[in-house]
C-alpha cells in the first residue's frame, strides 16, 4: 500500500483512492425505483457512509457484506457529516501488514510482546509442560493469529493484537502474585494463562471485520480451546516424545472450559482447583480493571460539555453502572 | 458366582458368603479404643450396615473405599434392623455378568435394546453420517460401556442400561415424531440422540457404585462427548474413508454441547439449530415426565400409611414440586 | 367482497378501494397547524402507512383506533416507499370469510384439522371425558372462534388459524408417543391438550387485530381456561348425565393452569402429575422446535447479502440466542 | 368433652384419657420383630410422642395418619422428655367446639371478630357489591369454615382464626388509610380483601391438624378463589337480582389471582390496577410485619441464655435475616 | 421575576424573554460548517427545542451544560412542533421562589406539610427522640432542601416537595395505623420515616435540573443517611445534652440502610426489626400505589384514541406490567 | 497463664485445670429430673463435650452463654470420643497474650505484619491520605483490634490476625501489580486496601469466641466502615491539619461501601472507578483463591480413604463446586 489516507482525515470534496473495509453491504432504491449501492466504507481512523449510484446487479453480488475493497470516488458533505460518492469498488485480499492500516491495533510492540511471553513458557519445569507450550509456540500458522487477535468484538481489548496483549499481561502479572501464594502450581497457571483464550484467534473473524465465526458461535471459544488442546497434547506426545501427566493435561482442560468463572458467563465448569480459580479471577479482574480504566478515560476529561467529557460516563452495561471518571487525587 | 444371596434376602442369625459392593469403608474405634471396621454391604437389593471386630490395620489398607468385595460372616438384629458381623473380607474384581446382580438394572433386554438402536442408525441416509456412526458402534470397548451405563446417579434411569434405555427411548420418539416436522434433518436429529449421552460412559463410574470420574467432575460428560467426536470424526474419515460436511459436524459438536438447554443446566451453549432444540427439548420431556412417573408409583399407592404410599410424593427437588400419585380415572 | 387487491400489489399512482385493516390511527397537524390522518393500512399481505389532508374531527372520532374500515384512495412513492392517499374512510364490519384475507392464516385447512381433532377426542375411553369433550364441540360459538384463533401475537404461531393447528399437533404427536409412555392415562392427556390454550380464544382479539382483551391481560388464559372447564363441566354434568370423577376434574384444572411450566412463564402452579409434566414438556417442545424452524427459515439461505440471508439470523429473544440457518446437510 | 387435660400439663406417671389430635402415625418393629405404635399425641399446647406395645394390624388400620383420637394410657420419662404409653386408641370425630382446645387458636373472639367484618362489608355503596359480599356472608356452610380457617400452615397465623384475623385487620386498615388516597375504590379494596385470602378455607385442612387438601396442592387457594367468585357472582345475579358491573367482577378476579405480588410468590398475574396494587402490598406489610413481631417475642428477650432467648432469632427464611429482638427505647 | 411566560403558552411568531432553564447544550455544525448552538429551552410547563445561530466559542463555554439562563428570542414552527430562534442567552442564578415556576412541583403547601410534620414530630415520647428530632428540625439550611427536594428523578414524585409530601403521608399513614400494632415502637416508626429519604435532598440536584450528584452517585441516599445521622447525632447529644439509647440509634441507623427492602434495590441491609419491616413495607406500598394511580390517570381515560388515552398503559418497568386505568365502578 | 493444656492433649482420665473458651452453654435435665450443665470447652486446638452435674441455678446464672472460663474437672471416654466431667467452673477475663492459645491464630507473626503494613502507608504521596492513614494507625486500640481480629467467623481466614494477614497480602500484591496498571492511583487503591475490611475489628467479636456483635449484625463492615472514616476524616484534618480531598474522599467512602462488588455480596453500590474495581476484584482473587487452597489441603491427599483424603473435596458452598485436591504435577 503506497500511502493509505485515513478515513478521519478525509476533507470535503477530496478524491479518495485506496484500501478499505466495507460493511454492511446493502441495495437500497431510489425514489425512482433504481437501484443503489449503500455501504459503510472505514478504516482503523473511522468509517463513513458511501454511495454508489447506478448499482449493477453483478457488481453487487460481487462485493462482500463485510470484507474489503479497493475503492475509489470524492467526498461530499450530507446532513452535517461526510458521504462518500463511490465511482468504482471491487473486492481485495489484503496482506498481513495492512491490516493494522485497516482496523484498530494495540500500540505496543506485536513482537516484543510476543517475545516476552515465549521466553515466560520457556520458563516452565516441567518437560512435558514445555513441550506442550512448544506444541503451540512452533505452530505458524496459529501464531500468526495469535499475535493479531482481538481480544472481542465490542468490548474490553477490542483491537488487533489485543488477545497477546491481554494474555502477557495475565502471564506477567501473575509471575509476579505467584511467590505470595507458594500452594500455587506455576508451570499450570502460567500454561492455562496461556491457552485460555488461545481459541479466540479463531472464534473471532478478524481478517475483514471484527465478528464471531461459525466455529464461535456454535461451539464458543472455551469449548473449542478444549479441542484445540487435545490436537497439541497429541503433538507435544508425538514431536517431542514427552510423557503429558494426565492430572496436568486434565486440569489444563478445566482451566480452558471454566475461566468464565459461571455458567451465566459461559463457563462449562465451575473453576474447582486452586489454579482455576486464580486464572479465572485474575483474568476478571485485569479484564473490568481495564474496561474501567477506558471508560474513565481521564485524560478527556473536562474537555467538552457533553457526556463523554462529564464526572459520569453512561452506564456500562459489562459493569452494571456509570463509571466516576476523575482521578480523585489530581483534579 | 454360584448362587447369590441378595441383600433384602438377608434373615437373622443367617450365615452370608459372597461378592458385594462396599461402599463408605471406615476405621472406627470401640469405647475401649480397639479400632473395628464399619462398612456398608450391599447390592441391587440393598444395602446393610456391617461390622468387623479386631481390625487389622493391613487388611484395612488393602480394601476399597467404595468396590467389590468378597465377604462371610452372620446377621444379628441391631436397632430394629439387621447387621452383618463380618468374619472375612477382601477386595475382588467382578465380571461384568455379576455387575446385573450386585447393581440395580434396566428391566429391558440389553441385547434387544442395543439391537434396535443399531439398526436405526443404519437407516441413516448420508454416507458421512452412517460412517461415523459405525466409528461408535464399532468401538467395542466403548459400546460395552454404553450398553451398561447408568443415565445417573441418584435421578433419573440410575441404573445399569439407564443410558441406552433412555437414548433407544429418545430415538425411538424422535423417529415418530419426525414427520410431523418435515423441516428437521433426521440425520442429525437421530445421530445427535445417539450421541448426546454417549460421554457419560465415563463420566459416571459404575463398576463398584454410582460415582462421578474425575474428569466427569472436572469436564462434564457434554465437553466430554465433543472431546470425543473429534476423535471419532478422525476414524470415521480414516477407517471409512468418508468425508463428513464441516456444518454437520459442527452441529453434532453444538446438540452434543448445549443438549441441557440453558447453562445453569451445564449447557456450554444455548441451542441454536432446529434439530439442537428438538433434541434438547425432546430429552427434558423423557427425563422429567420419567421421573414424575417414578416418583408418582402408581401401582403402590394407598399401601400404607406413611407418606410413600400417601396421594402426594414428598418434595421433588428436580421437578420443583411435589407430585400427585393416583391415576386420576382409576382410583 | 368482489375481489381484493393485496397490499403487496400495490403498484404507484394506483386506485385502490376496498375492506383493509386499520391501525395505530392518529391525529396529526401540518406544519401550517391542520389536522390531518396517520394510520397504517393492511391485509395479510402486509401494511401500508396512509394519510388523509383535511381531517373532520367528526370523521376522526367515528374511526377505530385499530380495526377494520373501508376505504379508498389512490397510492404514491414517498421515501422509497409506496404511500396511500386516502379520499374516503369509514368503519366497517367484516365477514369470517374476509378474515381470512386480511390477517394472516394457517396454510392448512381448518374444516380438515378441526374434524381430525374432533375425531380424536371421540377416542376417548371415560364416558365422562367424552361428554366434558362434547360440551366443548359442540359449542358452536367457541369452536367458530376455536378454529379461528391465532396461537400467539408476536411469537409462534401468530395466524389466524394457529391455535387449532398447535393443539392439533400436539394431540398427534402425543398419540404417537403415548404407546411408549404405559403409565400415562390417555384420556387425560388428550383432554389436557385440546384445552390447554382453549382460552386463547378469547385473551387474544383477533376480529381486527391481534391484540389482548381485557380478560386476557388481566386474567391470562391459564385462569381463564380454568374458569371455563368449570362451567362445560356443569354442561357435562347437566346435558350428558355424566359423572365427571373428582380427581380428573382436578387434574384438568391443575394442567390448564400449570401448563407454562414454571411461575416465571405464568403458570399459577407448577406441573404435578405424570399426564401435566408431559403436557407441559411437549408443548413447549414444540413450541420452541417450531420458533427456531420459523426463524431459521431454510428456504431463504443465501438469497441476500444481509442478516436476513445471513447464515445466523439476529438474537432470538424466545430462545435467548441466534439461529444457525442452513441445513447441515444439504448446504 | 368433659374436662380436657392438656399435654403441657402432663406429669411424670399420670394418667391420661381424652380426645387428642394424632400425627405422623407408623407402625415400628422392635428388637424382637414384633409389632408397636408410634404416633405423636398432642393439643393446642403441645405435642408428646407416644407407644402403643402389642399393636394389632386390625386396630392400625383403623387409625388415621393424622387425625382425631380418643386415647388412654400413663405417661413415663424417657430420654429427659415425656412420652405416653398407650393402652387404648380410636378414631373419633370432634365437635367445632371442642378444635379450640385440640388445635391452637386466636386469642381474639371469632363471633366479635365477624360481626365487625361483616358490618363493613354492609357499608359498601354499590348494589351489586353488596349483593356480591351477602353471597358469601349468607353461605353459612362457608363462613363456619372462613370463622376457624387457619392462614398457613407454618408462617403466619398459623392458628384457628387466622383468616379472619388477618382479613379483618387489612378491612380495618384499609378503611383508616383510604382517605388518604382518595383515587382509590373504597368498594373494590374492601371486598377485595374481604376476598382475597377465602379459598384458604378448602385450600388447607384443619379439621383434623393443619395440612394442604388436593386442590390446595394442585390449584392453590388463588385460582380456587377465583372459581368461588364465579359461582358467587352467579348468586348474587340470581338470588338477589343484582347487575354486577362487568369490570368490577374483572378486578375482584384479578385482584384474588394477583395478591401474592409476583409470580414466584405463586401470583397468576402482576398486580395491575391500583386497588391490585394496594391489596397486594397491604396482604405483604401486615404479613411480613407481623412474622417479625411474632419472630422478636419482646416479652420473652432476655429469659434464658439460649438463641430463643438471645438479642438476634436464628434466621427467619421468610424474612431472608435473624430478627434483632430488643425493643429498642424499653430495654 | 416579574411576569414569568410558560412553555406551553408559546404561540408561533411570538418574542420571548425571562429565566429558563437550559438543558442538554450543545454545539452543532451547520452544512455550512459553521457552529451554532442546540439546547432545550423549557420549565415546569414542558420544553422546546431552541437553536442560535452565529455562536461564539466564548459564550458557548460560559453556558451551563444543564442549569438556569436568561434567554431572548423568538419562536418558529418546524417540524409540527415550535422551535426557540435564540438572540441572547447568558447563565443566571435563581431564587428559591422562582424554582417553583421553572420546575414541576408539588400542588400542596409546601409550609402547611411542613408543619404537620413538625408537629408530629413533637408528639415523641423519649426525650432522646425529641433531641434528634430537633437537630434536624433547626438545621435550618438542611430543612430548606427537605422542603423543595424532590422524590426521585423520573419515577413517583418527581416534583419540586415529592421528598416532603412523601414523607408526610408516610407520617400520617403510620400514626393511623399503629394502634393496630400495639407491639410496634411508635418514636422509632416516626422518627424512622422522617429520617428515611432525608439524604434524597442531597442524592438529587435540582436546584438547575433533576439529577444525581456526586455523592449520591457514589454513595446513595441510604449510606449518606447514615452518615448524616451520625452528625446530628452528635449535635442532640452537645446541644440538647440529650443521651440517646444505643440500640435506638443503632435501629434508626439500620432502618435508613434496610428501607428499600433488599439488596437487589439498594438496601445494604434486610429490615431486621419489627420497625424497619414496617417503614420499609410502608414506603413500598406508598411508592407503587401512587406509581399505579398516576401511571392509571383515571380522569383522562377514554379522551383520545392514542395510547395514553386506551384502557390500558404502556408497559410500567418498576412495576412490571401494564395498568388496567378505569374505576372499575363508574365507568 | 502458666501452662495451657491443648484440648487435642486430652488423654482419657486426664485431671485438667486452666483457661478455655466455653460455647453453648446450656440447663440439660437428667432422666431424674435432676438440672446438669451441657457446655462445649474448647481453646484453638479443638473442642470437647463437658458436663458438670448437680448444677445449681446460681452457677449457672453466671456463666456466659458463650465466653471464657476457668475450669477444672477429669475427661472420661463417652461414645467413641472424650468428654470433660466439670468440678469447677466460673467466667474470667483474659489477658490479650492469652487469646492466641485460645482462639485459633495465625502462623505468622503479628508484629512483622503490622510493621510491613505501616511501612506501606508511609510510602503514599499525597500528604492528606498520609494524614489518614496516620488517623487509623496512630488509634491504638483501633489497632491492637485491627492486629488481631479474623477475616471471617467460617469462611477465608477464620482465625486471630486474619483481616491483618489479609490485607497486608493484597497491599503487598496490589504495589507488585499497579507497575502495570498506570493509570491506577496508587494512594487510592493502597489506602482503600488499608481501609476495606478495617470494621471488620467490631463487625466480629472475638474476644470470646467468633461472632456477629449487634452493630455487625445490623448495619455491616461496608456501612461501619463508612461511619469511621467520617470520623476518622475529622481526626486528620484537626490533628495533622491537612486539607482531605473531597474527591478522594468520596471516593475512598465508595470503595469501603462497594467492595464487595454485587448487591447480593453485600456492597451498597456496585464498584464505580478504576480503583474501586481494582480493589473489590483483588479482594475477591484472594479470598476465593486462598478458600480454594485450604480446601484442597494438598498436603494431606491420600492419606486416608474417607472423604477428607480423597480426590475431590465436599461441595465447598462459597465456591459452588467441589475441589480437585492433588498438586496435577507432583502426584
């Protein structure tokens, strides 16, 4: 991608040519009764209404729901906001690197962070444990996922990268409680932090817009992480000839099926060992923490009269209430 | 086993030799401070409370908590019931011909019942679904289970055969049922029948007493049954050479996981197909009505006077009510 | 009524004239403060929003706010949509026959599913039930409404028709299934389930819209339907000579009442007896098979780009989640 | 009955000879396998277990599982408590008279008691709801048991006279407080709580000892209420030719069906008009206020050193919390 | 403020001037992109929406997000309803006598419930009781909100005095009521009530609009009553030198806390004494009864077709169901 | 005290004399009618059954229902275990340094606890949350409670030192975790540790045996807490002279009332800013995490067959499950 103009950059009447992501893909009329092509054209920077007059069917059976396009037209002012007037679209594969043009992305190193977490499972003591940490490590394909991930759709962590992110911070935040709780297994913890979202790089569509698959929503990413781990123990066995024990390989099991915490939130299995409980609320607590922390947004604060620049956000619905957003001590 | 004394049999000042089931194995201590054994000795029949005087500390370490043992000793009346005073005892194995008399059982034919149920799956149309079918019924070491398997242990069918009874029953439903609902896929709808119990197999562990395994506790006979439908897929495609449709092994993955209907129930998922709700709803309906049926005993009403023979059941917890006994056109 | 010109044939700048269902009739001003007509006009076919510019208050106050009027006009396209500009209005009454075309009816026969219900009940073995069945047949007025009912406003079944063609079901499908249930009185569950949602009939008003009466939001048709078997069995009793025995009365009451299974759904009890528990698990199963059917609605997979072709549909309310729409098996 | 000598008064080694209230009557065995009776004997003032040694089955079957007896015997020691040796026992019927000694009653006077009640019924102002209030007031069979009902059997009131203490309290209630909401109904509320409670009369048994009588159990003492108010409306139509205003004849059912409050309360429908919406919150204020006053037992704090003596009760399930007893300004 | 010109008496074309207060200010962009400002203009009469052209960044930031302005312009239709043309508005501060014209209030005398309270209040017995009374009563500052607050912000009450009004009739109830409980503690029961929503006057601002503050937020209405008695606690005790009982104030310290009930509705406590059972079963069904007689608005039913105008109400959410309006005896 | 005797050092026919904690005191009467003291006598190591016969009225009056007493008598084995047959016995106070033989205590030392805990708050920077930290730890008979007093009477931590050991645990983990958490205050979060459970030293008496005081009881550690800080907020701004930030203040008052987390748990408002959710989520990682480990009690797994050796604990009913015992990797 030569040069990519940003969708919140884009000025009245500008000649627009690139690379975006479409949604919502639909057919209106017009008032005449001719066809119409409705879509909302975006970027990590935002999105913007488009039109394109004069739809043709075969165009637009063409075109993807939701997925990308290489597009091109100018810009028009409408009803207070900008539309885009589509003169040509067609749909594109996109490569990995564009991606983090195209839709929201952490803004920490990808390959640091995943450095950091590799060089944590190298830690482990158990040599069956390594080689099970290795079984998913070594595997590429999975790990390029892994890296990109969005930690959900609408939520807390909801950006490329945001699984990794999440889960070297349980990792990293844990090695450091561990030495407070000595009863702790650390090779189990540190491995169940490790897989225990492991299965959303594929309960989540993230290489066209953020949505659930199928596979997601079927089978959820709990119960497809328990799956996932009965290929890699049948790696670590067979790649590295280590003898998984079965209580660890069981318990890993339960710590994938019940870190949910409650069946109400999606957990198959109540948390029933000291590690499934830790992971469990560790993984709570960093999630409401953060979803906290942005819904405060206290750097905004005071900025503007309206609501999101108020003490009170609206209500969160994952929080159950409206979030105080000043730092109390700084004001 | 020669000849078998069972339990309820049992009179005063009666000489007992035998295979039992013991259950709840424990070290007592007289007033004197001489350690007895205290141990519950039973089979399908019953269970009663046995003693053994001067215990032996080795003898004690070699018997099961809960299992079979081989046992003789006498009666004598203790409390207005009776009590075994044990002579010798030691652990046994059992075959599996001896389980139907030391376990309650189905009342049905196992061999006729399994018969049945084979020849319904082989009624199935698509060449995938008939191969993976055949994965299961195939699997000798498993089907031996399956034929034998309570469908719990303490509600509904907790008896030996309750599984196969109860998926032969659903099948058997379904399979009338069916064209009054064109729009269902029968496939799916008898393979998920079949299916949808097949883990608790192992979940349950009945080859001394009713108890959960540990990965019953810790997985849960729904995660279970997916973890093996992966498995079986594998032979299926292997042994068969069968491709088996993404979505309809999917759909067998989510009826397998979400057949308790809503997750407080265990459900991993909410059924979201029209064949996952019909199954799902279709085994609520056998169970419960099963259930208030037993619980209700028609043909023993009016016996005595206490509350079992009374028109009203005690409190069902799994029914949320208490259930009125009479036939109501036949008192 | 001659002929009926559909409102899904409406083209633009046609003459229409003709019996359609009103509702949500309204008064509005114009910006230059004159009052005129909002209302939705409909048939079976759908809906049309209508105006008519210089109201008569007098005009106003003889319309129904939802009900059935004459009315003729002529239509035009306002924002992409088609408009009908009425010219003149009136109340009217409808024939049953017209119902038919303008609310929404069963694709069955009703003479046909009404005679295959009667028969079943004529099935009965208790010369009581008989008569307690015939005091309902052979109500002219209630079984004219009977046949007509819809099961339901918003959710299954909403259709002239549906209450009939739900009943009907289930008797079928229960007769069916009775021969593996031998400890269910049959007699009992075939009554149960022709009068379980009898008092349908009247909670919901179906002569202009769908809507509940009075009775129905105040009362519900689980008190109301215990109300009426309280008077038909007087007429049994009167008109018959029949003896109705005490505990089946009772046991008829407890089914109408509690056949919504739990509190939370509005039943008045929870379901008590064998024959109850299976009313209220085969109605809901079908119930619930038959919303996830309706919602999957398989015929129309893949026709469009967007949620409503969509493999999953949007949330489900009823069953708590989204619907995975294809076939497994014949995608 | 003579002279009645009641079981808290018993001595060691009286005996004893009257019309007692027999529970929980079973036949035991005992060391010797022979035949006895254990039965719990008591009155209003308490309970006292007892034994009949040599029990003929003829005589068992003659006993009611609860009920009247006359019985004879001497009381012994047993086990730091009392316990009766019976020589002889029968089943007897009592007169009305006699329940007050046999089961525990109000300290008020039933006949004052229903005379007030009854002459605030006669100030209602409408026709017909003073003819709908004589159907009842004149049904004598009815106001005998209405007089005695108890208004639970284990919370509240749970003594003869309870219904009609607990209705004339919310009467006299009612009329004090209506001035100050002048939007209500003065007619509905009051023969609405005059209503709302009557079915109690069937819907427990107390002629013998205080239990649930079928329908009871399987409609509840609200749809039961609403069944006697259509067969009264019937009454007060014929009997006393009065029009009964449609709408109000709707309230008083909704009114009886809704006052349990919500549906887990066993309420068929929410409270919906305000003269619901008051009968229902007035039924729960004197209910729960008076479980907490009969719960604190100020009189007796400070009495022993035990919990029943103690500042805090045990927990009170109806009330969801210990009750702290001390009235706090006495002390 | 001289002569005050309603909301509800604008005309069209018409000049406007005085205080009103200003609500959800805003700063639109015109297609011109030019900013002008957006905010509802209204009073105790209703609202409007107004628009200045031409806005300059400084007066905008001068204005309050929500609170009271002097405003200058003239009135134009748009949209069928009439819109404010500002030309001058600049924030202002108001008099308590002119709050009453701006905000909805209660149609009582304010002095004249105050002063039934008042008196009431000096009608305690404990001279304790009278102290604490009292250091309320003189908190002259405090009373001047107890006076104006209102009872909540959208739900019952919501008027200028709701608080006051409230309470009074709480009061007056209660008084009446008591000597049906002679059990009960008169001085706590009144003192109770008095104190119960007391710290509603500092939850809710509404000296600019209805809403929450930051405390009242954070803490709510019952925790910030505790706190607040705690203080005045201490005054009774300096400055009247009365001793207060500990368990009295531990009592009233709880009833603030328990009062609504349970958890689920911001109590921090069950009501636990007989007292607090009462004042929280009173506010009940003080609450809903006025919630359903005002949702029911008896006086207009029947006056148009729409809606609010029909036999029932839209669905009320605090109370769970729609309202049936008529007076089901003067219809 | 000299020297204590453990209750677990009891031998049979032992002469024992000392200090010990007495429970359930109560009046039991022989089979001669004859008054007998039933007692519990326990101290941190266990407890035992005691009588004391020929008990007198006076004795008996002076005794605590629950406290501590001198006592002196010999044990005698009764059923299986030891009882204690009492020959003297009267209350008496204890000495602080006595408690810990008493009550079951901590393992760790109280000093070093305390002293790491100051050392923590002495690191906070803003000068007026130094000024209340100092306001609670300059209270020395706050904190020798503070320093002693158990987390819970049954739960997590039921032992002297236990809110000490708590909380010091989650301030040292919460400084090793806020490195990651930037945008957390740390003085907030350090100081609301500090502060959350700090009524917990009078919400529980444990100067006796472990139990709820009246306060605990009737308004909870969540309001109490808030009452102090009110307090203790006065004591730093007269003492130290600092300006309290309102906003820090508020908000620590909302950590103290909302820790918590749900209403059901008890929190009069659901955590509302960043650190609010920070501190009620590491509250709940520690208390559940640390229950789930003394459930497993892994060093004890195997050594015996009953329930308390095996693989799966009883259901834990905090934790809604039964716990896996064995360490997965060391077995």
């Amino acid at each position: 991608m030569s040069h990519h103009t940003f969708v919140k950059e884009f000025e009245a009447s500008q000649y627009v040519e690139g690379v975006y992501c479409a949604q919502n893909t639909q057919r209106g009329l017009t008032k005449n009764g001719k066809p119409f092509l409705k879509v909302l054209i975006g970027d990590r920077s935002g999105q913007v209404a488009a039109r394109m007059w004069n739809l043709d069917d075969k165009l637009f059976d063409s075109l993807p729901e939701s997925g990308f396009v290489f597009v091109s037209g100018h810009t028009q002012p409408y009803n207070e906001q900008l539309q885009l007037i589509i003169q040509n679209i067609r749909a594109t594969a996109v490569e990995e690197e564009q991606l983090v043009d195209l839709l929201p992305s952490t803004d920490q190193s990808i390959d640091d962070m995943f450095n950091r977490l590799r060089e944590k499972m190298l830690t482990l003591k158990h040599p069956g444990m390594i080689a099970l940490a290795k079984a998913y490590l070594e595997d590429e394909a999975l790990m390029k996922y892994f890296r990109l991930a969005p930690a959900g759709v609408s939520l807390h962590h909801a950006y490329l990268g945001g699984v990794l992110q999440h889960t070297l911070q349980l990792i990293e935040l844990a090695d450091m409680m561990l030495p407070l709780y000595p009863d702790l297994n650390r090779d189990i913890v540190l491995l169940g932090l490790f897989l225990h979202d492991m299965a959303k790089t594929r309960e989540l569509q993230f290489d066209t817009a953020f949505s659930y698959t199928d596979e997601g929503m079927m089978l959820g990413h709990l119960v497809m992480g328990s799956l996932w781990l009965q290929r890699k123990a049948d790696v670590a066995r067979e790649k590295y000839g280590e003898n998984l024990p079965s209580d660890a390989l069981l318990v890993l099991h339960h710590i994938i099926i019940s870190h949910h915490g409650i069946p109400d939130y999606g957990a198959a299995k109540i948390p029933s060992t000291p590690e499934a409980v830790f992971v469990s609320k560790l993984d709570d607590l960093d999630a409401k923490t953060q979803m906290t922390i942005d819904a405060a947004a206290r750097g905004e604060v005071g900025q503007s009269k309206n609501t999101s620049g108020g003490r009170f956000t609206e209500k969160q619905w994952a929080l159950g209430t409206r979030v105080f957003r000043p730092d109390p001590l700084t004001e």
